[in-house]
C-alpha cells in the first residue's frame, strides 16, 4: 500500500458440504477466520468473490476495477515493434521477477510474491506448448524490461489472453501485445489492467478497442488501527482525525485517533470533535485506494 509492504493474506477455496448447507456453517467459519487473522497480527484480507452481497456480511468489501481491453489482432499488431521481444525462457526468471517487484510499486494490493511462488510459476508459462500457456519478454540493449504471460485458444475463434504483464514503458506493453499477434494472426487479443490505465490515451482510433471495466477483488482490513500504523505517509502531510468503525464480526466495532507528523503515523486517544463515521467495509475501500474521503462522504459513507 502506497508503495510499503504490510501484512496480508488472501482467502480462498469457500465451500460447505450439500448435508451441510443453509446451516450457518460457512457464515461461523468466515468469521473464525477474521477472528484468526486479527490474532496472528495480519490486518487485511483479500478474495475473488462468488457473491458481494455474501462476503459483505462479514466485513470484505469490493476494493478495486479492472478495465478489460480486446481487439483483433491486426489492430494490435499495428501498435509495436516486435524486434526486441522473443519467448521467455526458463534463465529469464530473476529479470522477470525484477520487472515484477519494480511495477508492485506503483499499484496498491499487488502481492509481494515468494521465492517457491517464482519458481513453480514461471517455469510452467515459459516451458509450456505454444498451443497452452507461455510467456513473451521485451528487451532493451540484452536487459529485460517487460514481460507478458498468456494463455492461447487455437479452436473455431482463434485467441490469445494476457494473464499477466508488467512493463517498464508504455511502448513495452504495446511491442509485447504486438508479438502476441503473431501467435493468433486473424484472431483477437485481449488483456486487463488497472482502473485508471491510459491505454486509450495511447492509440490512434480508440473505437477499434472493445473496452469494459468490471469489479475486482473484495478487501478486509482485520484490525484498523494497526493497519493505519502500517501506512507509508508523504512526508510533508500532517493533521488528526478520529475514527469510528462499525463491524459485523467485531461488535464493539473500533474508536481510535491517529496522527500523523512528518510521514510518521501514531495511534493516539480518540477526539469525538474530530471523528469520522463509517463501517469497516467503507474503511476497506479508502485504505486499498478504491474509493477517497471525499467521494465517500459525497456518497454518504462517511458522517
């Protein structure tokens, strides 16, 4: 979050027996489960939701936008040079992985990702079947400083899917799209990126892109005022405020001050003279950058 590693965990793979269901079973676990995460000190939790409506009740709420983007391939192939890209290979992974690190940056809520994660991931996209999976890199003078992994579909509609792709340039991301046209000639791209992408702002006839935004992943944040401990601050903000947090699991909800000097942020007693109110699912949407103070008290979110 804002370019500094704080603690998370994902949650995943939600399902109750059919004997079992409409028992309030799934209900008690997902609580347990905030329960325990707040216990072994991990503030916020994302997942990929079967339904908002359903995890809502539990504190997660959506965090992030996604903009999808496809078009055929002749439109992309027209967009870049594809001399300084070539298929990953399996010794392109430790460049692969720093291209990775340096885009996390500048993205709220992007994993830092392990050492086991790189080497079981990486080496099955680059080792794949073209007809499969597999990945492409850019480079510049020998280094690489862009990669894309994709994933193919050769049947009746021939397409290729970008299932990952971090750059260092914008011109990177358009040479790697380029490439992949070579893979689908006569078939269609497409790929997703954050919200506020300037893809548009970059092609000639933006009315070739079939463009939509659709809702991402939902987020939690376990324990607030730790949490706000855990933020990166510029330097030059400095203020108090007060929050007051109603939560569906935690029922006593959160009351706590912070304030911040110098980029330093400190837990300090309650003000009710300064106090925002809100419920922890729109405190989750402020802190993973989805949603600003200003918007959500427009919204009515925040008193």
């Amino acid at each position: 979050i804002n370019g500094a590693p704080v603690p998370h965990s994902s949650t995943g793979a939600v399902a109750t027996i059919p004997e079992a269901r409409r028992k309030g079973c799934a209900g008690a676990m997902m609580e347990e489960c905030v329960r325990l995460l707040r216990q072994e000190n991990v503030f916020l939790s994302s997942l990929w939701p079967f339904s908002y409506e359903y995890y809502r009740k539990f504190g997660w709420e959506i965090g992030a936008e996604v903009r999808n983007y496809s078009a055929s391939a002749e439109v992309f192939a027209a967009l870049g040079d594809t001399g300084e890209s070539r298929r990953a290979e399996a010794e392109d992974t430790a460049q692969i992985r720093r291209v990775y690190e340096g885009w996390a940056q500048s993205f709220n809520c992007l994993t830092q990702r392990s050492q086991v994660w790189w080497e079981r991931v990486v080496p099955f996209a680059v080792d794949a079947p073209v007809d499969g999976q597999g990945a492409f890199v850019h480079t510049t003078s020998g280094k690489i400083d862009a990669y894309a992994m994709y994933g193919l579909n050769r049947e009746e509609q021939p397409s290729a899917n970008v299932l990952e792709m971090a750059f260092v340039q914008p011109e990177h991301r358009r040479s790697m799209l380029a490439r992949l046209t070579t893979l689908v000639p006569g078939g269609t791209i497409s790929f997703s990126a954050p919200l506020d992408d300037l893809f548009m702002q970059e092609i000639p006839n933006p009315r070739q892109i079939n463009a939509s935004i659709t809702p991402s992943f939902q987020f939690r944040v376990t324990d607030p005022p730790r949490a706000m401990e855990c933020l990166e601050v510029e330097e030059d903000v400095s203020g108090r405020v007060t929050f007051s947090i109603g939560d569906p699991v935690f029922k006593e909800g959160w009351s706590f001050g912070i304030e911040v000097d110098e980029g330093e942020v400190a837990l300090v007693k309650p003000d009710s003279k300064r106090c925002l109110e809100m419920d922890v699912m729109t405190f989750a949407r402020l802190y993973s950058g989805y949603l600003s103070a200003f918007d959500a008290a427009d919204l009515g979110k925040v008193k």
